[in-house]
C-alpha cells in the first residue's frame, strides 16, 4: 500500500519461461511440470480453464492447493496426509525455497514447478497462459481453440491491459484501499470500465473476434467472484452482477461454455476470501448466499453470432480426479 492508502500488487515475479525451444533453459516436455494452482484465486483460474480448453491436461499436471493459507503460504490438505502426491511437499512454501534458499517475495498461484528438481520455474501468471497457447502448441488436443491468435494479437493486449488495470486488479484496489479517496478512486474506475465493457459486449458475443479468446479468460474469472466476493467483501456494490443485464449473460453464456463453469469452486472461492482477510472479515463468516441456481438461467447470447470454438470442438469431459465437488457448484448440484 502506497502513502494514499492505494493497494500495490507485488508483481516481482519467478518470470523464467517454458518455451518450446528451452531457450530459458526449460523446454517443453509433457510429464515434467507440475502446475499447482487454488481454485479459490482468480489468477490461477485462468490456467485451470486455459489448460482445459488447449487439453493440455496430461501434458502439464495439475496439483491444487486448499482454498486457505497461513503467511507461510498455501497447503496441500486436501490431499491424502496433506502433502501433494507427485511433488511430495506438504507447502507451495517448499518448492520455491527450493529454487532460492532465500526467496522473500510472495509465495503465490499459479505456479509451475519442475517435478524433477521440485523447484519452481515461474509463477508469473499472465504469461503461464500466453505460453500455453503459444509454446505448447504441439501438444494441444484436436480441435483446440485459438485462444491467441497471431492477427488478433494486439487487439487482446490492449483490452487485457485496461482490464487488468481497471477490473482484475480494481477490485482488489477497492477491498484493500487504505483510505476513502483511494477506495473511492478504484471503485470509479471499476464501474467506469464495467460500463464500457458492457456497452462492448452488447453487440458482440466475445471481447475480441468472433471466439473465445484469453481476453474472455481474464476477464471471466474475475466475473465468476463478483456477486460471491467482490461486491460485498471488496465493497463493490454498485450493482451485482446479475445486475447488469450485458455482463451477466455474457458471464453466464462462458459459464455454460465446457472449460469455464466446470472448473469454479464457490466453496473455495468464498472460503479464501472470507477467511484469509481477516483484516476486512474478522468475524471469519462465509456468506450462505448468492444463489448458484442462477449461472445455469438461459443467456440468449447465441443470437449475437460467433462460435465458442471457432471451427474447433469443446473439450471433453473432465476427469474424475479433477472434477469439482458436485456441491460447490451448480453444475451438478
């Protein structure tokens, strides 16, 4: 937090890359990299719903952490004597000590360690999905969606730029902001840009293009927290998001897409976030509500045109071991 009272993200990231041409020294190889990610965390969301869309599923592991931390960092307890089974840590903690005895930044997901060292490689999460389009390509299923086209490029930069800024990173600048000027600040810049994405997606199925792109995977997963998290936790009550009749059948429309809804957890989203910010919580109380029911209402956005997939197909079902819990969403509840 900045003298204002403004909320600073530490973005010090592990920034090494995985590329295909293992030029930082890690190249791509199916079976060696173990993602670790919480459903609970916008950021690694994303890699949960990019790497189930590319069907990159068995090329790149997948391990999640409990939807609670302590400072020391995220826990594996949802697994069989609280330790993950392939990295064998009980602590996201371990594998970055790993690579740095005296790492000192945040200990944060998603995160891609290396199975043969259990060191981490990176855990910087805007380019963890850029590369998995780009980089991974080989590997991606049959049928795969262009999720960063080259032509369309630029185009996805500058809308994920602003919504990064504005609503991504906005919300946190409203729930954490250490003065009224700085949460008031955010929260403008919030609704002005919820607004101008409205009046985008009012004529267009998708943000860029006629198909799903990384630009609607960044923005989703931060959609899919709102009226769970954000607009009473973070105080951005405005509006709900239900409230807004563009954004919430754009959310819903994604929600229904096969990669998106079937990797949410409300239980652990509302679980983190009320539990962990005990400075904005202390109570520890996770709300009962809002009605899940609700993301399965229909969207009528398939009158806007546009095909989820492009020419591609969706992707199959997921496996049971990583399924959500069939009570923690309403997909199957």
């Amino acid at each position: 937090m900045n003298a204002g009272g403004e909320y600073a993200r530490d973005s010090r990231y592990l920034t090494t890359r995985i590329t295909a041409d293992g030029r930082d020294g890690f190249p791509v190889e199916p079976g060696r990299y173990r993602l670790v990610v919480s459903r609970a965390c916008p950021w690694a969301s994303r890699a949960v719903v990019v790497r189930r869309l590319l069907g990159i599923e068995q090329a790149i592991s997948m391990a999640v952490a409990g939807p609670t931390h302590d400072d020391r960092s995220w826990t594996f307890d949802l697994d069989p004597g609280g330790r993950d089974p392939v990295l064998g840590v009980e602590r996201l903690q371990e594998a970055y000590f790993a690579r740095d005895p005296g790492y000192e930044r945040g200990i944060t997901v998603p995160a891609i360690v290396d199975v043969t060292t259990g060191q981490v490689v990176t855990n910087d999460f805007p380019q963890i999905t850029i590369d998995m389009s780009v980089e991974w390509k080989a590997h991606h299923r049959e049928g795969a969606p262009a999720l960063y086209p080259p032509e369309l490029r630029p185009e996805i930069d500058a809308v994920n730029e602003v919504v990064y800024r504005d609503v991504n990173n906005g919300v946190y600048g409203a729930g954490f902001a250490g003065s009224q000027k700085a949460y008031a600040d955010a929260y403008q810049r919030l609704f002005d840009r919820l607004d101008w994405l409205s009046q985008r997606l009012e004529q267009s199925r998708y943000l860029v293009g006629e198909t799903i792109t990384e630009a609607d995977v960044r923005l989703f997963t931060t959609l899919v927290r709102f009226d769970a998290v954000y607009h009473g936790h973070f105080k951005c009550n405005r509006q709900k998001l239900s409230e807004m009749p563009v954004l919430w059948a754009y959310a819903r429309d994604l929600f229904q897409t096969p990669g998106f809804g079937d990797t949410v957890d409300f239980d652990h989203i509302k679980r983190h976030y009320y539990l962990v910010h005990k400075d904005i919580n202390p109570t520890g109380i996770v709300p009962t509500g809002p009605d899940l029911a609700n993301w399965l209402l229909p969207h009528g956005r398939e009158a806007l045109g546009g095909l989820p997939f492009g020419t591609g197909t969706p992707p199959g079902a997921v496996s049971p071991d990583e399924a959500v819990p069939a009570d923690h969403t309403p997909l199957t509840g």
